[in-house]
C-alpha cells in the first residue's frame, strides 16, 4: 500500500538538495551552505534518507505530543484562578502573580492563549507609528524624565491621586515617585527636594509645556528691555541648583516617563488592591519600599557608562530658600510690604539701609514661614493686621409709596382731536336728518384758557372763534337724545373756564 507524505515547500527543497548530494552531484559542505545547517546534520539526513526514503527528511517528532506540553490540568487550573482573582489582568502580570502567589509556574504564551478562548483576553493590535530614534544618555543622572499622572490609583477604595515620577532616561529606571493630591509648584517643589537629597542634582530635567515648567505668556516691555525670558518658580529654583530644564514638544519625546505610566496604571493600581492599601501615606511607603525595587528589577537595563552623573549638593545651596516662592515687592513710605493682602512691618534696626521704594525678596518657603530679603541679608520684620475699610455712611432713604397713575385720555374735544370729532357729529346729523328726527341740540361752548400756549387751528375752521380775552372758544354740539335711553342719564353741561 502506497504511503502518502505531506511536506512542506521547506522540506521538498531539502529533499531536493539531499538528492543532489546522494548523487555526487554536490558536497556535504556546499548542501549544509544552503540549507543553514551543519555538515553533521546533512550526513545524519543523507544517511535516513538512504533507509527510509524520502520520508528521512521529516522531523521525527511529527505526529507525536509535544515533550515541552503542559501538565494535564495546568492550563484549567491558572485559568481559574484567573478568573477568580485576576480577571483585569494582563497574561505577563497574571503570570508573575501565579508565580508569587500560587507557585505555580506556565508561559505567558500559554496562559495568554488560554485566556483568549476563554474569553478572559481580547487580544490589541498597537498602531503603526513611525518615530525618530534617539539615543539614550550614557549615564545616569545626565537626563531625568519628570511628569505626574492623574488616575484613580486606588480605584472606589480611596481618593483620586497623582503620581509623580522620576525616571532616568538612560536606564529607565524609577528613580524616585510620590502620591501627591495635586500636581502644582508647592508639591512639585517638596518631592524634588526629597529626590535632591536623596540622589544629589541630576544634569537636566526632561518636562512638558505646562504652566509649572514654563510661562505660557509672551514677554513685558521691561522683561524684553532686560533680554531676560519669563520663567516659573520651579525653572527658578532649578537654574540656581544649575539644572537644566528642557521642555519636551510632544509626549513621545519624552517616551520613557509616559510608557512607564502605562505599566503604573496597569500594574500599580492591581498591587495597591492586592495589598488593600487605600490611602497616600502608605501608598507612598509601599512604592519606596516595594513597588520601586521590584519595578527596576523587571525593566531597568544596564546604562551604557556605569558613572553616576549626579553632583552633590554643595553647602552653598540653602534648599529653604532656594525651594521657595520668590516674589518681588516695593517698600511703600511708612515702611510696609504686602503681599496677597498681607502686611508686614519692618523694624527701625536693619542690617542694611533700607529706603522707601526699594525692592525686597519676599520668600514663602515650603515649612509655610515667610522671610524678606534686600541686597542679600535677611530683614526683621513683624506681621500686621490689615486696615479696615472704611466705612461709607449711606442715609437711609424713607421708602416711597407708589402711586398709581392712570393712563391719560384725551377728551373729545381736544384741540388734537377736534377734525375727526366734527367729522363724526357731522356724519351723526346727516343720519339723524335723514330718519326725520328732531334737529340736533347746540353745542357746548368751552373756553380753554390754556389755548394760547398751543398752536393756532387752521384758518377757515368753523369750530374755533375768540371771546375777545385771547381764548379761543370751542363751539361742541351736543348728542342728541337717545331714543332708548339706558338706565343711566346723560346730561348736557356747558363749562366756560375763564383765565
């Protein structure tokens, strides 16, 4: 019976040059030159194949388990645990802990293709992005990575935080990190100064463009004439310890420290659970005394120069008052400075002359005192309350009672008004004659003293005449009688107002 081999492309070309060397038609090194393999292994090959035939050139082990398979019921077990404690974990760190906390020891392939048919792990493709590589520094200390992240680092368990980290960019290692409830100038500048005192001054912090690094302002008119650039109170401080502030142009310059939140967010916040911690204070005593050793251990790398470039601090370096906000103020006539509405004195004896309208250094330091300087020495001072404002007396006004005010009607015989009255009596008698009615009643004369202010009629108007006195008179006929009448009387009055 026939007996039928499945091989690949790879296995026919080297079938086909195993055949070549059986028939002298090639050497053991020229065909082990071809194949990238050894001229050993191609005598072990040449030598099945004269045996067994075509099928020598096969690996033996197909067909047959693997000897590197797992355990019978390894796989089952790491994937329950998984679902039962690690369910939002990745297959590297849920490796690690099953490792650490279960001993028990599988491939993160392994266990990352049991999760993805069980449903436990969707697999993510990472986007293609093109980058231009830069080389990292020789040594450590020569360029430290500087940012903070804001997470829920402790889930529903505690407060949102923020994390600050220092990484070296030639290592990246975790050189130093905090919890900090927010990221401004204050805190900024109390973890710095803990990492100062702990590693010495780095050569130049890598940062980004946010207003604690960097003045988001174009310059004065006096800072342009000075030729001095707008600076924060952290690049202050910093150019006085002679460190170099470089501000990064986008977040994947300064890879090291953003990549690294990425593995804090994942990792971090997993340990923080684990270990039921809910609070910053031991927080940060976890991350110093655990999170931080093991996290370098796992991914730091071995600098390329192993010299340290941190430098000393010197004793020159008072870290109080350099780690400080500085302010510039005026001394005004009666020898007072304020700030932020608050006033402080200054005491007669000073060690150095003191004038109205000098200019003195005001420092609020991190401990929360507060001192003033002028040509380089320290001033006395006591703090005063500030002046009440002054007191405005307002007369209290009686409050007034609304009257109320009725709209204002012209009467009919308003000079205003006078054409379309006459025109409607004149329309009302030609009914009335018409109908056969009694002739209508004589009009009412009234006599407006007020008319000389108003301008005269129009010449020719049968209405208007004069009484000889400069008023003119209004001559008004009267309605005629109503053959219903209603229940109410009308009564024709005649009124003469005389001046």
């Amino acid at each position: 019976m026939e007996e039928r081999l499945t091989m690949t492309n790879r296995e026919l070309d080297k079938l086909r040059v195993i055949r070549q060397v059986l028939e002298h038609k090639l050497r053991c090194h020229e065909a082990a030159r071809q194949l990238g393999l050894c001229v050993r292994q191609i005598v072990r090959v040449c030598g099945r194949v004269r045996t067994a035939g075509n099928k020598g050139v096969l690996h033996r082990l197909r067909g047959r388990p693997s000897n590197h398979q797992l355990p019978k019921g390894r796989l089952a077990r790491a994937l329950a645990l998984v679902k039962m404690h690690y369910p939002d974990f990745g297959p590297t760190f849920a490796t690690e802990k099953l490792r650490e906390r279960h001993r028990l020891v599988i491939s993160p392939w392994a266990l990352r293709q049991g999760m993805i048919r069980a449903g436990l792990w969707r697999p993510r493709r990472q986007p293609v992005t093109h980058r231009a590589w830069r080389t990292r520094r020789a040594c450590v200390g020569e360029l430290v990575q500087l940012d903070g992240s804001d997470h829920p680092w402790f889930e529903a368990r505690g407060p949102r935080s923020v994390l600050l980290a220092y990484v070296d960019d030639a290592t990246s290692r975790l050189l130093d990190g905090a919890f900090v409830a927010v990221e401004d100038t204050l805190t900024l500048l109390r973890i710095t100064r803990t990492y100062l005192t702990r590693h010495g001054r780095p050569v130049a912090f890598y940062v980004d463009k946010d207003s604690i690094y960097r003045v988001n302002r174009q310059a004065t008119i006096e800072e342009q004439l000075q030729d001095s650039a707008p600076v924060t109170q952290f690049t202050r401080a910093m150019r006085e310890l002679d460190i170099e502030v470089i501000p990064a142009h986008s977040p994947q310059a300064k890879g090291r420290v953003e990549r690294s939140f990425d593995t804090h967010q994942d990792r971090l916040v997993k340990e923080l659970r684990l270990a039921g911690i809910r609070d910053m204070g031991r927080a940060n005593h976890f991350l110093r005394t655990r999170y931080v050793p093991a996290h370098n251990r796992r991914f730091a790398i071995e600098p390329a120069n192993p010299t340290d470039a941190h430098r000393p601090l010197l004793p020159t370096h008072d870290l109080d008052a350099i780690l400080a906000l500085q302010t510039l103020r005026t001394v005004e006539r009666d020898f007072t400075v304020r700030l932020q509405n608050r006033f402080f004195q200054l005491v007669p004896d000073q060690p150095v002359r003191v004038r109205p309208k000098d200019t003195v250094l005001i420092e609020q330091r991190l401990d929360g005192t507060v001192h003033l300087r002028c040509k380089g020495r320290y001033l006395a001072f006591q703090p005063i309350a500030k002046s009440a404002p002054r007191r405005v007396r307002v007369a209290a006004l009686a409050p007034s009672a609304k009257r109320s005010r009725r709209a204002y009607r012209p009467p009919r015989t308003h000079p205003w008004t006078e054409p379309s009255y006459a025109a409607m009596r004149r329309r009302q008698a030609a009914a009335h004659a018409h109908q056969g009615g009694t002739p209508m009643p004589p009009p009412v004369v009234i006599v407006d003293p007020g008319a000389s202010q108003r301008p005269k009629t129009r010449p020719g108007s049968s209405l208007s005449a004069s009484n000889g006195r400069g008023a003119p008179v209004h001559k008004v006929c009267t309605l005629p009688p109503d053959p219903h009448p209603r229940t109410t009387t009308t009564h024709d009055i005649s009124i003469e107002r005389k001046p």
